[in-house]
C-alpha cells in the first residue's frame, strides 16, 4: 500500500502534516511529531508587523488592545512575549533542518507588500523546504475596498514567489465574496497550492466587565465542512496542491477531506488535545479504511467526491440550500 503524496512538488510519505502551531518550536517535540508519522512540519508563523519593524511591532502591541485583533488573541502574543523573534525563527529552521528528515515549511503571515516579504528568501537560505504564506486579514475599516485589499494580497503573493524558488503555498480565509475565483488567481500568481481555511479566533464578551476576552478554543469537527465544501469545489480547478486545515479529528475527517481533493491533510488541534502519538493511530486508520476499500494508494481516492466526480453536486451548492431549508417540518 502506497501513502505516499504529491504536496506542493514534495514527496511527502504520507498525507499527514502537522498545520502551522507552535509544536515545531521545540525540536525535540518535532522529532517526536516525525517518529509518529507526520509527513511534513509547517512552523508557526512570523508575522508581517514582527519582521517589518521590531520596533513598529513594539508600538503597535503597546497600543492596540490585543482583543481587537480575532484571530490572533492567543497565538499572536505581546512583543516581548514571541516565541520566536525573526533571527531566532531562521536558526530554529535550521535546527529542524538537521534533525528531522521529512520536510519543514516555513510560515509567514502577512497580507501587504512591504520590506518583511524579503524574510521567504531567508528562510529559504535558512534550509526550509516551502514557504505557507498566511493571508490572515480582518477587514475592519468601512472605508477600504476589498477589491484593493485582494489586489495587495496578490501583489504580496507574488512578490514573495518572486523572491524564491521554493514553493509557495497560500494559507486562504473562506471570506472572499468569491473565494474560487481568488484561489484561481493565487494560483496564477504563482502559488503551488491553496490551504483552506485559515481558522479566525474570536473573542467573547465578558458581561460583568464589559470586556473583550481574548480566548482560543481547539477546533471542533464541525468545521471540516466548510473546507470539505471549498476543496471540493476547487479541487476540479486547481492545478496545483490543495492543503485542508481545519477540524481534523478522526480518521474519516483525513479520509473526507481526501476525497474532497486534499493532497496533504493538516492536524493541529487535535495533536494538542491527545499528542504526537495520536498521528501514528490516525495512519493506521487510513490504512485500515484504504485495505477495507480496496485501494492501493491515495492517489486512486483524493477528488473522488470532488465537484467534478460527485455523483450529487447539488449538494454543494445553492439548490440544495433551499431544499433542506424546505425540508424541516415542526
Ligand atoms: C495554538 C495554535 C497556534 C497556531 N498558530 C498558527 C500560526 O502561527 N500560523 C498559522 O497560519 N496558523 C496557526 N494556527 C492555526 C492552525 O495552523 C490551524 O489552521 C487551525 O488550528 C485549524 O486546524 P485544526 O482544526 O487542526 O486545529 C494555530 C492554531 C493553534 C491552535
């Protein structure tokens, strides 16, 4: 039986791949992560503000309250917090380099073109196989287009694929108005792959202190199918590689999100909930789902419930909205 997979133009021995967090800080855990199974490692990201300016990130964390930025409540820590400062994240891909031997990608989250976009071409020189470039963006200004926001993210896509050889892949939040036809133009632009979807923390009220509260919950399964939905409907279009991250739980969350398209199948939250080993339980799962199903290899399943092989594709669109709607009775 074959695991083997195609992802980004890497031969990764499996579609396993631990998602951008902060387990590759520590080598020790990485190499735990490897002897478990996991494919291929991609790093926490370093931060556009962070690699910019370290003195404009000192500003800028002093004065904005760190609730107002969703996502990032938990993950993005206060400067003086990070884990990794740019210098340090390059020898940390070095480390990784040396005692690992499955591929290690390097993580950058930014979304304008600017000075920080050099930092792909460091890592690159650091030993890092492929670059994630997280296109993390919370659209708060009423005042600003989303066609010239879209237009600074391509232009940020394709000045850091200018800038290495590498492959690039594009981590994507689900809200564009139309997130195929922007997975396309990444696509033009460059970019080996799309990894769907980019996961926005959000912050509660506490209604005693009327105070934002910053909070990162795990995932949930549920949430796989708002991925499964778009790899789906991508999958028929796209050349390049298409990464799932988001509510990957279970061996049938892995083996979906492979029909669906998936060359690689990221798995963060549910490593930290039960740990490194949980990979080598999910890969023995794969493996039993395959042998019951009588495939050979992964690539004889990846797509075949993609918009262009599934044998309903209403169910994935805007007709079947309406019928379950209707369908509900009291
Ligand atoms: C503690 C933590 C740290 C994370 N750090 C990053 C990061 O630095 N960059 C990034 O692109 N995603 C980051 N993520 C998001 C994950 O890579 C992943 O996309 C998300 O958790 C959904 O996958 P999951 O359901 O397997 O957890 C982080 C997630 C967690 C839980």
């Amino acid at each position: 039986m074959k695991l083997a997979t195609n992802y980004l133009g890497l031969t990764l021995s499996n579609p396993l791949v631990v998602g951008a967090s902060p387990f590759c800080d520590s080598t020790h855990m990485a190499r735990q992560l490897q002897d478990a199974g996991a494919a291929a490692i991609v790093m926490r990201s370093l931060f556009e503000e962070q690699i910019d300016a370290e003195q404009r990130a000192l500003r800028y964390h002093v004065e904005t309250p760190a609730e107002s930025y969703a996502e990032a409540t938990s993950y993005f820590p206060n400067y003086p917090e990070y884990q990794l400062a740019p210098d340090q994240y390059l020898r940390q891909i070095e480390h990784l380099k040396g005692a690992l031997n499955i591929p290690v990608i390097a993580s950058l989250n930014g979304i304008r073109p600017g000075g920080w976009t050099d930092h792909a071409r460091r890592c690159e020189a650091a030993g890092a196989d492929a670059i994630e470039l997280n296109l993390y963006h919370l659209a708060t200004d009423p005042t600003v287009d989303g066609d010239q926001i879209e237009a600074d993210m391509l232009e940020t896509v394709r000045i850091v694929i200018g800038s290495v050889r590498l492959p690039v892949a594009v981590k994507l939040s689900p809200f564009h108005t139309a997130p195929a036809q922007f997975a396309l133009a990444v696509e033009r632009a460059g970019a080996a792959g799309v990894v769907l979807f980019n996961r926005f923390y959000q912050p509660d009220f506490d209604i005693e202190e009327l105070e934002a509260q910053s909070q990162l919950k795990l995932s949930e399964p549920g949430e796989l199918l708002l991925r499964l939905r778009w790899l789906a409907i991508l999958s028929p279009h796209l050349r390049g590689s298409l990464g799932a991250t988001g509510g990957v739980h279970a061996v049938g969350d892995v083996v979906k999100a492979i029909l669906a398209g998936a060359h690689a199948v990221q798995l963060v939250s549910v490593l930290l909930k039960h740990g490194p080993r949980f990979l080598a339980s999910l890969l023995a799962g794969l493996q039993q789902w395959m042998t019951e199903h009588g495939y050979e290899n992964v690539d004889e399943f990846r797509g075949a419930m993609n918009l262009g092989r599934c044998p309903d594709p209403a169910a994935f669109e805007r007709a079947n909205y309406q019928r379950i709607l209707q369908s509900w009775r009291v």
